[in-house]
C-alpha cells in the first residue's frame, strides 16, 4: 500500500510540475516570440534541404531542426504528460476500473 501512495505522491509532483511550466510559458510573450522564431528558422530550413550537398552539412542541418522542434513542442509535451499522469492517478484512485495494468511492476 505504500508504494501506492508513493506512486500517487510522483503522479500529483509530476501533474503539478507540468501545470507550473505550461502555464508559466504558454502566455509569456517572450517564449511565445521565441517559438515564432523557431518556426521561421524551421521553415528556413525545410526550404533550403535541396541547395545543402555536403552531408555533414546536411545532418547539422537536420540536428538542429529537431533541437527546434524539441522546443516547439514543449508546451505540447508537457501537456502530454500532465494528462497521462493524471489518467494514471485516476485509474489508482478508483481500482476497480482498472483493467489488465500492473503499476507495481511498470
């Protein structure tokens, strides 16, 4: 039972974390320009791939276009997140609709 309650405990710090950062930078104008640079660059990039013909050239090229999507995709990941520990907590506050998962061993 008490490694219920840990895992509860992680789930509601997790939920909380989440929802801290979202709402932290989902409204703050600097990280909001930030993001629209990011998909300027990104677009930038998706239309030059056919003029790169070095290969390391090219692999930078892709590098750094998933380094701006990671960050692009931040606020979406951490909502992700958020709600997949909150349907997590959820089904252990309510056991009996639990169907087929073991959260002791996962």
């Amino acid at each position: 039972m008490e490694n219920l309650e840990t895992l509860k405990e992680e789930l509601r710090r997790k939920i909380a974390k989440c929802d801290r950062i979202v709402r932290g930078l989902e409204h703050h104008d600097p990280f909001v320009e930030m993001i629209s640079d990011f998909n300027d660059q990104m677009k930038r990039l998706d239309t030059s791939w056919q003029w790169i013909t070095d290969e390391k050239l090219i692999k930078e090229a892709q590098i750094t276009k998933m380094a701006y999507l990671s960050v692009v995709n931040v606020i979406d990941n951490y909502k992700h997140d958020m709600e997949e520990a909150d349907k997590q907590l959820v089904e252990l506050d309510n056991p009996d609709k639990i169907t087929g998962k073991d959260f002791d061993n996962g």
